[in-house]
C-alpha cells in the first residue's frame, strides 16, 4: 500500500517538473506531494530532493531588480517501507527520531535561507553614496538608535518566507503570453535581448539613477547593432519587402525606441528633480534645525573670484579649471549658455555685439530656479520674466560701465551665480565673440583686445574650451577654430559645439558636409568631443520649454539622425550640458591637488620674505591698515576738542586783525583822520564802521575762523608721533584731512548773530579804567609802527639803497630810482614847508615840483610824483600818528572830561580801543561756536570721509601703497586662496 502511493507520487512529481508552461522551470517545493517529501522513491533511490532555481529570460530592467529565488535545501530522506514487524518498538524509535530530524533540519535551513536573502537584500540596495548629501543627518544617526540584530533575529521562518514568494504559476502564464512577442524575428526580440544583456552588466551600474542612464544608453547602442545587423541580415533574404523599405522600417523602430528611452530617461529626471527640490525646500526652511553646508560648485567659485582679484592677468598661478565659452560673434554662445542655465538671462541684439566683457557663470542646483551677483544680495526669480528682464538690463548696465572711455570691450569680470534643480555643477566664462573686422563706433583695438582676452583664458592648461561654431555659414569663415587649435593643438580639452543645425540642415546642398564637422574631419582642430544642437528660431521671445521642445522635434523627423550622420548621444543641449559637467569635474578632481600644493609654496615664501624684511610688525593687509589709520585719525580729531579756549581766542583774535587791520587803517582812520575836527572825525568813523559791519565784516571773521580750524586740524594730522608714527598713513590723512575741507560748511546763520553781536561792540565808546586806555595806545602804537615799517620798506626799494649800503654791499641805483630819489628830497621840502598839507597834491603843486626837477635835469611823469607823493606823506603821517599817542598816554584825565577845556583830542585812541574790543568780542564768540558746533560738525565730515573711502577700494589702493602693503595683501590672498582650497578637495574627497 505504501508503496502503491510512494509510486503514484513519484509520477505526479515527474509530471510537475517536466511540465513548462511556456518556460523551462522546475516544481517549487509547496506544489510537490506530500508523500514525496519524506518517503524514498524506488524509482530513484539516490536522488536528493531540493527546490530548483527559476530561471526566467525575461527580466525588467531597474536598480532595484527583483530578488533572485534561492534553493531551499531539505533533509535527504532515504528511508522507506521496513519489512521486519517484530521489532515495532525500534521502528517507532526509529520513526520518532527521523521526525524529529525532519523538523529540526527545516528549522536550520529556513533560518540559514531567510539571513541568507536578507544579506542579498542588502547587497541588492543601491548605492546612495553619491545622494548622501540630501539625506537628513539624522538618517545617518538611525544605526545608533535602532538595533538591527534584534531585527534579523525577528525575521520570519522559512514558510512565512515562503508565502512572501510570488506565484510562478501566474508568472507561467503571463510568460506564456508572451512567448510569440519573444520568438525570433519578433520586433520586441532585440529589446528584451539587449535588456538580457545587460543583465549581467547590472551589478556593475546599479549605484543610483546614473548606472540607469549608462545601462539605457548601452542598450540603445546593442539595439543600433542589432538593427544594422537584421539589415544586413535582410538582405540576403527574398521578401516582398524590398531591402531599402526593410531597412527604413528598422531605422525607424530604432528611432521609436531610442525616443521611448529618452522620454523614461526625461521622466526618470523629472521625478529625481522634483524629489530633490522638496528635499532642498525642506532643508531651505529649517524643518530638520541644522545648517545646510555650502554646496561643491559654490566653494570652487569662491576660489575663483579670489583668484580674479589677486590675478586679473590671469598668468601660471592660475590653473584651475572652468569651462570657457568662445565662439565667433553672433555664433550662439550665449544661447548654448541660456540653454545649459535653463533661462534668458543674457541681453540679447540683433547682429550687434552685446558681450563686451567676460561674464563668469557658477550653475549650482537648488530649491529655487534664481540668479544673483556676487557683490549684491538681490535675488532674481528667473521663473518670472519681469525678473528676468531686470536681471538682462542689469547684465547690460554692468558691462557697459566695466567697460573705459575709449574702448569697446573690458577685461573686468562680471561674476553671476545661477541656481535650480536639476542644473549641471560647473562653472562657465562667456567671452565676447571673435571679429573679423573692426566696424564704426568700435575702438581700433577692439579685435586685438578679443583675441588677447580669450588667449588669456584658453592658455589656461586645465580650463576646458567650448568651442562654439555657427552651422548656418560657411566652414570656412570660421575664425575661431584656428584660434582654438593653436591653444590647445590635440584638442585634450576642447569640445566642439555646432549650432543652428537646423538651418544648416536646410542650407547646406551636401548633409556629408555636416557629418565631416561632426567626425572632426572638415575643421583642422581636434576635440574631445563633437555636438550638434538646436537653440530655437531666432526668436528672442522663446522660452526654454519652447526651444527644447523644437530642439526635440527636429531632431526626431531629421534625416541627420534617420541617415546615422549624427549618433544619438551627440545632440541636444541636454546630453552637451552633461558632457560638458562631466569633462569638468574630471579636469577639476585632477588638477586641483596640484593648485594647493603650489599655492602652499607660494605662501611659504611670502611669509619667509615678511620676516626677513619686518620681523617686528605684523601682516597688516590694506584693510586692516586702513582700519588702523582710521582710528588714528578720529583721535587726532578729538584732540581738537583738547585745545583751551585762551589758544583758540588768541588765534582767532590775531588772525582776524591781519586779514582787516589793511581795512580799518586805509578806509577807516586815514581817510577820518584828514577831518578838521573831532565831530567830523567821529561821525566819519561811524559811518564807514557801519558800513564795514553790514558788508564784510562778519563774513571775514568766519573765514578767519574756518581757516583756523583747519589750520589746528592739519597741525594734528601731520603732527608726527615720535617713534610710533607711521608715515604709511601720510598720504590718507592727506587726503581725508583735503576732502573733510571741501565738504565742511560753516553755520550760515553763525553770519547774522555775528553781524548783531560785532555792530554792537563798535558803537560802544566808553573807556572804563586806565589800563584798558593804555592797551589801545598799545595797540595803536603796534599797528602804526608795523605800517611804518612797511611804508619805509616800500620807499626803500622806490628810491634805492643808502649811501651806507652803496658802500658796504657795492650796490648802486637805477636810474629809475635816481629819478625818484629826487623827486622825493623835492617832495620832502613841500612838507617841511607845510606841515598841515593834506594829503593830497594840487594840480598846481604836481607842475612846480616837476620844473624844479627839469631845472637839474630830471625829466619826470605827473604820475610818479603822486605815487611817490603817497608814500612820503604816509611816513610823515604815521610818525605824527605816534607822536601824537605819546601824548595821548596822559589823556586819559580829558577823556573822563571829554576833552572840556583841552586842546588834546585823542579820538584815534577811541577808536583803536573800539576796534581791540571788537576783536575781542568777536573771537570769543567765534570760539563758542567752534567749541560747541564746528568741531563736533568736522569729526563728522570726517567719519563720512572714512566711510566712504572705505568703500572705495580704488581709493584705499592709492592711497595705501608700498612694498609692505602689497606683500601683507598678497599673503593674505594666497592664505585665503590656500585654505578655501583645502576645504574644498576635503569636501570633494567626502563626495567621492
């Protein structure tokens, strides 16, 4: 009886195993029955039972592949019917044991399987290295928190596992159902073969979406083969169908899937972009509460823009790699660029050079499609076009100003920041486009200065040339290709780009001619790579959704692609900005250790120079050095409020009476002293006082003020220090103390309190006490002796030395001065004989000194007897002048009395003293208002100065010049370069 269905279950085994359903597969252990697990076949009395793989030609290509079945190992059974019945006590033993063998051998193999599937589980997980940067930090943290041995040891056993398996008898069918589309010469052969394939490539590219786009391209490849070979294949064969249309029918089915894989590739791209935009939204908002650090491509442009600034020349110490743009003019360059950054960003003209200077790009992803400026923190949405628009006008504006008086084209740098998702990292330099010929209204130069601009960036030995060419013109008016070969002659970092292939498409008469551009065949230069794009109609109102849909179009119905004149991975910006990233990244990871190292010498021997040259002062840089001297200088402006009131009105006072004393002596007393009497005197100098006062007086005094600080304020500011002076900040105090000058302006209304204030003190004409009555004899003997001297001096050079100087010095006189000598001992006598003469000659008298001058031979003009007249009655005036204060020094009595029953009049003496009083009064009050107004108001204009020199780094680089500057600036510029560079090959280590 056992053995009756031991036999009958052996054919049901074999009948299960044999049987296919479609494919080639064995029985899975839950189908088998359950007498052939543990009872031995007769049939086969050595074989072992165990679960056969299953083996499937199909399998759907992904990195996340469906998990390989296992074989399920059992016991090996042997036993079976017993023919002894005496010893049932053993044969129950015997059973019990083999049952218990049974359940404890399944326990350890579905134990051993189910750790064994989760360890290729694990193995079969991609590789999210390269996407570690936007996963949270606290996902790393998880192995720390959870315990995952405690979650191997909770793994089901191996029936639980195998319920988890799906059912291959459904898999059968469907399999089944597909056994026509998989047969030979089916259209979906090649397909599902390339895919098979590349199945056991998968392992190697499994690690992310980029394993995915190397396996798809591999597989567009396999199946370009495979289409040419069933070409070639169908040839030989005699169809209906002739060869040609075969042939076209299979270019097209290449065509479609070429198509259905770039639209996954587009789809995948487009759930990855999505995905990384909420991740970077969620980080950008502060949900996890960590900061974000600085993205790769964001540090190497930092680098960059220091280097543009320590070297503008661009020569041997500048070689790190960025991606330079060249083209002739109007070929595209600025399109391909828009393009690779996804937006209109640059000007645009029709024919006319809009690139006027180099423009630096750094394409960065990030949450938000914006733009901004390195030295500005406005950012431009460039999903809106009124932003776009400033963004292009602000380009515009900043060439154009970058851009000096008599040129046409700058070397200054414009340094623009672009970012969004999806963008290649990479940093590009737009270079103005190469001319032929120099047109009106351009420099004469203007095309010498292009080609030495764009020689200055290619000969850069790690930077990557993009070489630009227009396909709708003529090869041979290409002017820059010959340009691009001689820098860089084997073509190790060039990549050709050949743009509006459309038009060429449509214009040029043979479309070889296009493919020999492309193979490199036509040009004499060599690349790395060839291109092909569209960037749109023409139109500068498109936008890039528009042009890459064109693009897409026409490259989908063009016979350049049909024909096989272009491969499929040479076209379309998308595949250029990819390649392009890729070649830059390579260059960047090879030459940048090397930058470090050079850098770290250089540093080296700047910092031994700085101690060998000042090994006791340390490395100020410009910046630091103007900080110094700014505050040096505000010191020196507080000192000012240091000054005692005594020193500021003995200055003020003495000041003033030499800008007015001149005045007051030739316009005042002299013309008041030629009255006849007291009143008339009085009433004389009353008059032109307050004429004075009204008109010039008060303004005067505030320029005697204004001058006075300044004077005090210079004395401060080029006041040396002793040892602690600097003399490096000489020329920036010069400058500050000249511009704060300019910019102050004295209170207007200090002019009208002045006018009230100074009127006043000259109408009083009450002497107090007999001291103040002797100081304005003091006073006046000083002033009149001092115009003595001068009157003296000037007659002395009218009429030549004395005889004591003739004599002593051999000197003689001119004949001018003989002239005049005499006609001063004949004017002399007219004095002698008058001494009341006014102080004028009479026509009359003018006539009688010069006959009597003619009766000795002395031929003289009228007009040098009065102006010799002038200065001998000013003589004799100013000596009766104080003669007369001699007197008046006892007059103090009669003016008590006011000169009753006198013949001593000093009126004169009054009218020094109101004068003395006036300048009294009025340097005090000018004292007050520079204490308490003007100083505060000048340190003001002098940190405005400050500040806005500070600003200026044109003018803090003039003003702050000399060896020790330049080489403090140059050693903190190569440590900055030094460290930023360090951290940026230790970020781009952690990201390999």
């Amino acid at each position: 009886m056992w053995r009756t269905r031991a036999a009958a279950a052996c054919v049901i085994c074999r009948s299960l195993a044999n049987s296919s359903y479609g494919i080639k597969r064995k029985s899975p252990l839950q189908n088998l029955h359950l007498v052939s697990r543990s009872i031995h076949h007769p049939y086969y009395p050595s074989s072992k039972f165990q679960r056969p793989p299953l083996r499937i030609s199909v399998q759907q290509f992904s990195s996340l592949n469906r998990l390989p079945l296992h074989k399920t190992k059992l016991l090996n059974l042997t036993h079976g019917y017993q023919s002894h019945r005496n010893f049932w006590l053993a044969r129950l033993a015997s059973r019990l044991l083999k049952v218990r063998y049974l359940i404890l051998g399944s326990a350890v193999g579905g134990g051993y399987t189910a750790k064994k599937t989760y360890e290729q589980w694990k193995d079969m997980m991609p590789d999210l290295e390269d996407y570690k940067w936007i996963v949270p930090d606290f996902i790393w943290e998880l192995d720390e928190l959870v315990d995952f041995e405690k979650l191997l040891k909770a793994l089901p056993d191996a029936d639980d596992l195998a319920k988890l398996l799906p059912d291959f008898d459904k898999i059968g069918e469907s399999l089944t159902s597909l056994k026509g589309f998989l047969s030979p010469g089916s259209p979906g052969e090649t397909a599902f073969r390339a895919t098979d394939q590349g199945y056991d490539n998968d392992k190697q590219f499994k690690k992310g979406l980029l394993g995915e786009l190397i396996l798809l391209q591999q597989q567009i490849q396999q199946h370009e083969e495979e289409a040419r070979r069933a070409a070639g294949f169908s040839s030989q064969q005699k169809r209906k169908v002739s060869d040609k249309e075969k042939i076209d029918q299979l270019q097209e089915e290449l065509l479609r899937t070429q198509l259905k894989y770039q639209r996954m590739l587009e789809r995948l791209e487009k759930e990855n972009k999505e995905l990384r935009k909420l991740v970077l939204q969620r980080d950008d908002k502060g949900i996890h509460q960590r900061k974000l650090k600085k993205s790769l491509i964001d540090m190497y442009s930092e680098v960059l823009d220091i280097l543009s600034d320590y070297d503008a020349s661009y020569n041997t110490q500048d070689h790190l790699p960025r991606v330079v743009v060249v083209g002739d003019q109007s070929a595209g360059k600025t399109s391909v660029l828009e393009m690779i950054a996804q937006a209109r960003i640059f000007p645009r003209g029709s024919g006319e050079m809009m690139t006027r200077s180099p423009v630096k790009v750094t394409l960065s992803e990030g949450p938000h499609h914006v733009a901004l400026f390195k030295d500005s923190s406005r950012e431009f949405d460039l999903t809106k076009e009124e932003d776009l628009a400033a963004l292009r006008n602000e380009i515009e504006i900043r060439m154009r100003n970058s851009v000096k008086e008599g040129c046409t084209v700058s070397t200054e740098t414009i340094s623009l920041s672009v970012k969004g998702p999806g963008l290649q990292r990479m940093v590009l330099v737009d270079l103005p486009g190469v001319i032929s010929t120099v047109t009106s209204g351009m420099a004469p130069d203007t095309k010498e200065t292009i080609f030495s601009i764009s020689k200055a960036y290619m000969q850069n030995p790690n930077a990557i040339i993009l070489c630009i060419q227009d396909g709708s013109v003529d090869a041979e008016r290409s002017i820059v290709t010959d340009l691009v070969s001689q820098m860089d002659p084997q073509g190790k970092r060039t990549i050709f780009v050949l743009t509006k292939v459309d038009l060429a498409e449509k214009n040029v008469a043979s479309p070889n001619r296009i493919q020999q551009i492309i193979e490199g065949k036509l040009f004499p230069m060599k690349a790395l790579g060839y291109f092909a794009v569209v960037t749109g109609k023409g139109n500068s109102s498109e936008s890039i959704e528009s042009i890459k849909e064109y693009e897409e179009e026409f490259f989908q119905n063009s016979k350049l692609l049909k024909t096989s004149m272009l491969k499929a991975h040479q076209v379309t910006t998308k595949n250029l900005s990819l390649a392009v990233s890729d070649c830059f990244w390579k260059m960047v990871r090879e030459s940048v250790e090397q930058q470090a190292d050079a850098f770290k010498a250089t540093r080296f021997n700047l910092e031994t120079e700085w101690k060998n040259n000042y090994p006791r002062l340390r490395e100020l840089d410009r910046n630091e050095l103007f900080e110094k001297a700014k505050n040096e200088i505000l010191d020196e402006v507080i000192s000012l409020t240091q000054v005692t009131p005594k020193h500021w009105e003995e200055m003020l006072e003495k000041t003033l009476w030499e800008r007015v004393s001149t005045h007051v002596i030739e316009n005042i007393y002299l013309p008041a002293a030629q009255t006849a009497n007291s009143g008339t005197f009085n009433t004389t100098v009353d008059i032109k006082l307050k004429q004075w006062t009204d008109k010039q007086l008060p303004n005067k005094a505030v320029e005697v003020a204004w001058e006075t600080l300044q004077e005090e304020f210079s004395r401060f500011m080029t006041e040396k220090k002793g040892k602690e002076h600097d003399d490096i900040f000489d020329k920036l105090k010069q400058a500050v103390k000249e511009e704060t000058i300019k910019r102050h302006k004295w209170n207007e209304r200090a002019e009208d309190s002045l006018r009230v204030i100074q009127h006043n003190a000259l109408e009083d004409r009450s002497i107090s006490d007999k001291q103040q009555w002797d100081a304005a004899i003091h006073f006046m003997e000083e002033t009149l002796q001092s115009r003595l001297k001068d009157t003296e001096s000037v007659i002395e050079d009218m009429v030549g030395p004395g005889w004591k100087k003739r004599w002593l010095y051999w000197v003689s006189r001119t004949k001018e001065q003989n002239i005049r000598n005499e006609t001063k001992h004949e004017l002399e006598k007219l004095i002698k004989c008058n001494e009341d003469h006014p102080a004028y000659l009479a026509n009359d008298e003018v006539t009688t000194v010069r006959k009597n001058l003619e009766a000795r031979g002395v031929a003289v003009d009228p007009c040098l007897i009065k102006d010799t007249w002038h200065q001998i009655y000013r003589r004799y005036f100013l000596k009766s002048a104080l003669s007369h204060c001699n007197l008046c020094r006892r007059g103090f009595y009669y003016y008590q009395r006011h000169f009753v029953d006198s013949e001593l009049e000093c009126n004169d003496i009054v009218l020094f003293w109101r004068i003395q009083r006036m300048l009294a009064i009025t340097a005090n009050t000018l004292r007050q208002q520079l204490t308490n107004t003007e100083v505060r108001r000048l340190e003001k204009n002098v940190k405005e100065v400050l500040e806005d020199f500070a600003e200026d780094n044109e003018k803090k680089v003039m003003l702050l010049t000399g060896k020790r500057v330049q080489l403090a600036e140059d050693l903190k510029k190569v440590r900055e370069i030094q460290e930023k560079l360090e951290a940026f090959i230790e970020a781009l280590h952690q990201e390999k």
